[in-house]
C-alpha cells in the first residue's frame, strides 16, 4: 500500500474544495443533482439564481414541485431521467425549450446533459444535470436559416410582381405576422427608376403583400395602387428612402403617424393590436427601388436591433432579384418591340387574299424569336405568301430574321418564282469565308422557308420550300389535305436547287402555312404532330368555310389553344389565307400582232374595256401607257405579243411577248426624237415593272381606280395621237 504524505493529502484536499467550489458556487453552468426518487440532492448557485425558480431549500423535492409553472415540460424531462436511470447511458446535449416568467411569449432553448452517477460497486445511485442556455445561439441560427431561406426562395423567377410576392411570403409568419412591399412606379414596367435622392411627392406602389391568418381580410392597398402613407408630412417612407435607414416604430408611434394620413389606418392598428412596426428601404446597385414593412401584432415580442439586422439582409438580397426582374423585364419589352417591328404589323387587305396571323415565341427565351410570316401584294394582282423560320434564338436570330424577311421582299418586288426567291435566299444564308477561303460564320444556315405566290387570275397558286413543313390545304368542301411538295433542305447548304409545284385552288379555299413549332412535341414524332394539326383543322372545318373574315382570326386562335398545351419548344408563326379568284369580267387579254398597226387596235380594245368597266376617267392615260407598252414590244420584243386589262383594286395593264430584254428608263435630250416612253409611264402611274417568264417577260403599270390628278393627265394628252409616229 501507498501512503500520501501529509503534503500530498492536503494538495488534494485543496483541489477537491477548488473543484466543488468552481463547480458548485463559480461555475456559470446549472448543475443540479437527483437521487433515484428524482429529488433534489444537490445545486448549484447557478441554478439557485436562476429566474422564476421559488425561493428556499430544493433538498429532497423534485424539479416539478420548484420550477415555475409552464417552464419545462416536466412529463418528458422525468421520462428522460428514468431512462438513464434504467439503461445508465448519458443523454448529452439534449436541446430542452421553454418559456420563463419574464419572457413567457418567446420560447427559450437549453442544452440539457443527463449524467449517471454511480457508487464503487457500479450502481446508478445518482444523475448529475448540466444545463445551459442556448437561446441566443439557437435564435441566431434561425435568423440565419431565414435568411437561407430566402436566398433560395426569392427570384425564383424574372417577374418583378412574383418575387416581390415570394419576399412577403418568407416573412410572413416566420419573421413578421404582416408584409408588405411598396415599389417605385418605373420598376413595375422594367424602366430604370431616377438616380439620386427620392422626392417626397414619387408614389410608391403595392408590389404584394401576406398576412398571417386573422391578419387584416382586406388589402389595405391593392396590387399596383399607390400607397397614400408613402408621400406627404415628411413622409417616413421618404425619410427611410432618402437616408438609406430603417426605422422602427411601437404601436403607439405608428398610430400618431397614420392618424394625420389616413385615420381608417390608424384605426386598424389598434383593432389588430400592432405593437411594432419596422421600415427598411430597397435599393439595389446603388438606385432605389421601394421599400418593405415588417409589423408585429400576434406576436407579443417586438423587433430586435437582430431583427432589424435580419430585416436589413434579406431587403437586400431581395433588392437584388427585383432589380434583376426589373432589367429583365427592361430587355423583354425591348426585345418584344424589336421582334414586333420586324413582324408585319398589319396585313395587307387584298382581294384575292384575305389572311390572319399570329405569333408565338418560344417560353424558353425572351421572346425574341426568329419565326415570321408575311403576305405580299405582288403584280397582276397576285400574292405571296411566306411563313420562314431563322434557326436558333434570341438578337441573332431575329437580326437573321429581318434580314431574310426584307431580303424575301426585295426579291418579291422583282417578281421572281418561288423557287428563284429561294434560290437567292440560299445564297444569303450560307456562309462567309474570309479572304483566305476560311469560314468565318455561317449567317443564317439552317433556316427554313415556304414561299407560295396565288394568281387570281388563273386561280393557280406555285409553292416551293427549302427545309419548311408543307402547307395544309382546305377546300371549300371541307376537305383536309396536305400538300405534297418537292422535297429541299433549309437555307444556307448550297448547291441544291429548289423546285416549285403548281396547285389548283378553288374560290374559298384556304392555305394554312406554319413554321416548325406548331408541329414539334416532345411526346410525339414531326409526322404524329401533323396529323393533329390535321385533325385539328378538321375539326374548324365549319369555321373555315364560312366566309367572314373574323372566322380566320378564330382559327388562328384554335389552333394555338389545341396544338400548344402548355409553351412551344419554338416560336411559331401561323398564316391563314383564304383566297379568291378574280371574276371574268374583271379582267381581259388579247393576242396582238407584231406590227405597228396593232397599237392603234390595243388603243381601241383597252378604250372600249374601260368603258365597259365604267373608268372612262382613266382612258386617256391609259391610252398613252398601251401605246408604248405595246409599241415597245413590237419594236424591241418578239411573239407573241398578249395585252392584258386586269380591274382589281387598280387598274392594271399588262403586255407580254417573247423577249427576255429588259427595257429601262432613258433620260431622252431635247433633240431626242423618242426615249421618253417609259418615263411618262412612270410619270403617270403608280407602279410599273417587269416579270420575266420561262420564255419572255411582261411588263406591267398600275393605276389607281380614282384616277390620277388632272395636271398628271393633262401633261401628255397631245402626244397620244403621236406615238404611232416616234
């Protein structure tokens, strides 16, 4: 056996007093210690100081007969003794809530330790408690998780109005029992609101606002109203906007505020009992953007200078995603005025044509789309129709979009066939090589286009297609079919030439012409999609048949609403057209000789054709334009030599004949003895122009029904009778 020395013994007697002392009397841990009957046999000061606990000895009571009434939930804490009297295994750290007497609304938190005591032989005879209070760390954690929350909760979207509802609702009921959230009147539409200090009179607009249940049942101030508390005395709203502060106000406080705005207010603060009210201006990238409103009422505890922190930090993250939404928005209304300014914006009213079209860009963009349509009033009273679709998305595309749609009316107005205009597309849409040869981009590769021109005249409609799903023709009847087309790839590979096909159409017949997206699914395949869409139409055949304009625009919306379900995976552009030939006695056209003699005749046969037409007002100019048009082609032209009257809503005069030399305007001297045809033409109608044909060409002049100013008439009168002689 080893004997202390009485050094030693007294060294471990002081560390035995020192330890109970720290323990027992300096330790700022409550530690407490229970018998197996779970009475009290020892505590420290800590837990004798400890608020609400009744006064005098705990020896030999339990923690149920001398802790505050609504402390601890004491069932559970003596479910927990017993097991690790029973089992000898410690509890640690057990997270313990609940309400003291001087803070009964607020929970507080304790981490609780249970300990088993145990004699020499190893018997549990006793348990030893430590608890410490945790209730700052754990509101701090909460106040961190709330703002996580937020972080992943708020600007889920690019919609200012959806984020500034997804704010509201973090807040409420987690931070607040009511939110609310005022905004300059620029963000709403996406414009950047004025830098500098806010003047006092701006109003500030209701973005969104939550309430908790039994909260107001109406809204103060309506979604996109303005708030009458945000301007005037100096406004609070103003002070915090101006300042960049917050401000925090008691119920009382915010009563004698409201009272001098608006007493209806005021007067709701004391019916729902508000307590404490807290402003936090919004301004993000340096430029204000509104201002949010926390209050407190269900709750008995007022906002901290924590939560004012807490209120400052989420604002801000908040701040941000709006302003993000904001300049969002900014550049989709731009790009929906660009993507509008490249798109027709009406239809032309024609009578051989009468049409409806629509639009709709892919969801997944901005909706600066690269589908368009277009109807073109072409000579001869024909029309084009074109439905096109630029490959990719966003600027580039629709850039490539509008060039390819200005570059289709170019080469409309030149009067070429389906299958040259696409040919000439082909050229533009393939790529550029730099001097060396090396591609440098490809501009518009991969582009599709339909491209169909109807005369009403011979009623035959001529279609080609680079790459573009076939148009869908509905008869009069009410049959469904789709027009089997020469098949071509899309713009831009070179090298492939386009063919056209001819149809015959009947008066109320209708072309549907769409761009890809109206027939691509991620469910089905492209040929299952058309066969809806046929289905589709079949179903509107009543509506198809019937002659009224509007009936068109209906259809357009049908089958928008059945073939996109939810948002196209890319944009569409449908085009709808009815045609509608012209009668037979709107037009005329006679076989002329090719001698000098038959000018006169083609005089007298076009005479007669306007007087029959009832336009003598426009015989004498177009006397003077069949003189040289027909002279022209005696003299420069070959056979057959065919005039052609065509009354639509001009009157339109055509002459053809076998040559492919194209005539132009001379600028004749005064010693000139002719030169001057044409140029009288242009002079004296509207439009003038030449087509060429597989063999020849026709050069046409346009006039309008009402005529033409008598000093425009009047100016060449004399010189009809001469051109016989130039």
């Amino acid at each position: 056996m080893i004997h202390a020395t009485p050094t030693e013994t007294a060294q471990r007697h002081e560390l035995s007093s020192a330890l109970l002392r720290g323990l027992f009397i300096e330790s700022p841990v409550h530690i407490d210690v229970f018998d197996r009957k779970l009475r009290f046999i020892a505590q420290n000061a800590a837990q004798r100081r400890a608020v609400g606990f009744t006064t005098g000895n705990f020896i030999g009571r339990t923690m149920a007969e001398v802790a505050p009434p609504g402390l601890l939930d004491m069932v559970a804490l003596e479910a927990r003794q017993r097991q690790v009297l029973e089992t000898g295994e410690a509890l640690i750290h057990t997270e313990v809530r609940g309400r003291t007497p001087d803070d009964p609304d607020r929970d507080h938190v304790w981490s609780e330790s249970i300990l088993p005591l145990r004699s020499e032989s190893g018997e549990v005879i006793a348990l030893a408690h430590t608890v410490t209070d945790n209730t700052e760390q754990v509101r701090a954690r909460e106040r961190l998780a709330l703002a996580n929350d937020a972080s992943a909760r708020i600007g889920t979207s690019l919609h200012v109005l959806k984020t500034a509802r997804e704010f509201v609702e973090v807040a409420v009921p987690k931070f607040a029992d009511y939110a609310y959230i005022n905004l300059l009147e620029p963000v709403f539409g996406g414009e950047e609101p004025q830098s500098g200090p806010v003047a006092s009179d701006v109003p500030l607009l209701r973005a969104a606002s939550s309430s908790v249940p039994d909260g107001p049942e109406e809204e103060l101030v309506a979604t996109g109203h303005v708030d009458p508390f945000t301007s005037g005395l100096g406004s609070l709203f103003n002070q915090a906007l101006t300042s960049g502060e917050p401000i925090l106000l008691d119920g009382e406080e915010l009563f004698e505020a409201l009272t001098f705005v608006d007493r209806r207010r005021a007067a709701l603060v004391r019916l729902h009992a508000v307590h404490s009210w807290l402003l936090v201006p919004m301004s993000a990238r340096g430029t204000v953007l509104g201002a949010a409103v926390f209050v407190r009422s269900k709750r008995a505890h007022g906002f901290e200078a924590d939560d004012v922190l807490l209120a400052q930090e989420i604002v801000a993250r908040a701040a941000v995603c709006i302003d993000n939404a904001r300049r969002y928005t900014r550049e989709r209304t731009t790009a929906l005025e660009l993507q509008h300014s490249l798109l027709p914006q009406q239809l032309p009213t024609l009578r051989a044509v009468e049409a409806a079209a629509c639009y709709v860009p892919a969801s997944a963009h901005t909706g600066l789309g690269s589908a368009w349509y277009d109807v073109i009033p072409l000579s001869g009273a024909r029309v084009a129709l074109v439905v096109g679709d630029a490959a990719g998305h966003g600027l580039q595309a629709a850039v490539t979009m509008g060039r390819l749609r200005t570059a289709v009316q170019t080469l409309a107005d030149l009067d070429l066939s389906p299958d040259e205009v696409l040919a000439h597309l082909d050229r533009q849409a393939g790529p550029v090589h730099d001097e060396h040869g090396n591609q440098l981009a490809g501009h518009a590769a991969g582009t599709t286009c339909l491209y169909a021109v109807f005369d009403p005249v011979s009623r035959q409609c001529v279609v080609a297609k680079a790459g573009h799903p076939p148009p869908v023709l509905v008869s009069g009847s009410g049959t469904v079919d789709l027009l089997k087309l020469p098949d071509a790839p899309a713009l831009g590979a070179g090298g492939t030439p386009f063919e056209s096909s001819e149809v015959a159409l009947s008066d109320g017949d209708l072309l549907v012409l769409y761009s890809a997206g109206l027939v691509q699914s991620h469910s089905h395949e492209c040929d299952g999609e058309i066969a809806l869409l046929l289905e589709a139409l079949s179903d509107c055949r009543n509506a198809l048949t019937k002659p009224a304009r509007c009936d068109l625009e209906a259809v357009c919306n049908e089958l928008i609403t059945r073939r996109v379900q939810n948002h196209p995976q890319d944009d569409i552009a449908l085009l709808v057209a009815r045609v509608h030939g012209l009668d037979r006695n709107h037009h005329a056209s006679w076989d002329l000789k090719s001698d000098p003699k038959s000018v006169a005749t083609a005089r007298t046969l076009a005479t007669r054709k306007l007087d029959e037409w009832d336009l003598g007002n426009l015989v004498s100019t177009t006397q003077l334009v069949v003189s040289e048009l027909v002279t022209n082609a005696i003299r420069y032209g070959s056979p057959p030599i065919k005039l052609r009257l065509i009354r639509d809503r001009s009157l339109i005069c055509e002459v053809s004949d076998g040559s492919s030399t194209s005539p132009h305007i001379r600028h004749a001297l005064e010693t000139d003895e002719g030169g001057r045809g044409l140029f009288m033409i242009a002079k004296l109608t509207r439009l003038w122009g030449t087509r060429y044909h597989a063999r020849g060409k026709t050069i046409w002049a346009e006039q309008p029904l009402l005529g033409l100013p008598d000093s425009d008439t009047t100016l060449f009168t004399l010189n009809v009778e001469e051109i016989d002689a130039l």
